[in-house]
C-alpha cells in the first residue's frame, strides 16, 4: 500500500453518519504531500493510488465526502496537478472533474476470479493454515461432489 494511502486512511474516521476526514485532516494531508514532493517516490502514482482510494470510499462505501475532499485539497496543489499530467489550467472546475475523473478510472479492485490461474510468486492461503504442507488445487466442483466439466 502506498505510504501516503496509508496516512490519509489515518485521517478518516468512521462516524454514525458513515466516513468523514477528521478535523485537522487537511492540514495533515497538505503536510504529507509536502514530504511526497521531497521524497524520491513516483509522485503520479502515489497520487493516482490517492484519488484511488477516494473512488473506493465513493462506490464501496457511499463516502461521496471523502472523494470529493481529496479531488478538492489535489486540485489546489499546483504541483500534484502537474505530477498528474494534467496542463496548467485556470478554471478549478475543470481541474477538479479530471482528476475526479482519473480517480474513476483507476478505481476497480476486483478479487481474482476462482477459475483464473494464479499469479507466479504467489502463495497459496492454505499454506499459511498449515505451514509446510502444500495443498493441492482442488477445482470447486470436484470438492462439491461433481465432475469436473472438460
């Protein structure tokens, strides 16, 4: 996860009215882009994955708030909008629709399918059940008691 996705999480809270930015997160976020901007990182893609989780809040959450907050503190940062790619622009409206807009794009996290082969490097969830002994794949309908379709 990225470090600044990591902090902006610390500034959300979780009230009886759903998710809301805590008081001084502003402050803290403009703090955090400050050290984004010295530090040797990709900043467009520490900021695509920050407008990535405002889309979630969004869509998995119904936290229109925290999307609109985070496309709004981005859009007044000159230099976040330059990292973006997006051109200099005087109408805030704009920028503000684009980088909306980038944040939708970037936005779907699916689950890997249960029939897609698995990524290389990676390891399987019944390892860590029973360090050491490899389980081997069991297609779901073999476990169910069905044949297996060819």
């Amino acid at each position: 996860m990225s470090e600044l996705v990591d902090f902006t999480l610390r500034l959300v809270r979780k009230t009886n009215d759903g998710f809301v930015f805590a008081p001084r997160a502003r402050r803290g976020l403009r703090m955090a882009l400050d050290d984004l901007f010295r530090a040797p990182v990709d900043k467009r893609k520490e900021l695509v994955a920050l407008l990535r989780l405002g889309a979630v809040f969004e869509k998995n959450h119904g936290a229109p708030g925290i999307a609109r907050a985070l496309v709004r503190w981005i859009a007044q940062d000159p230099r976040a909008v330059r990292a973006l790619g997006i051109r200099s622009s005087r109408d805030v409206a704009e920028v503000r629709r684009r980088l909306a807009r980038l944040g939708r794009e970037a936005a779907p996290f699916a689950a890997p399918r249960h029939d897609a082969s698995r990524p290389v490097g990676t390891v399987k969830l019944s390892a860590f059940l029973n360090p050491g002994q490899q389980q081997p794949r069991v297609p779901m309908k073999q476990r169910m008691g069905r044949p297996a379709a060819h």
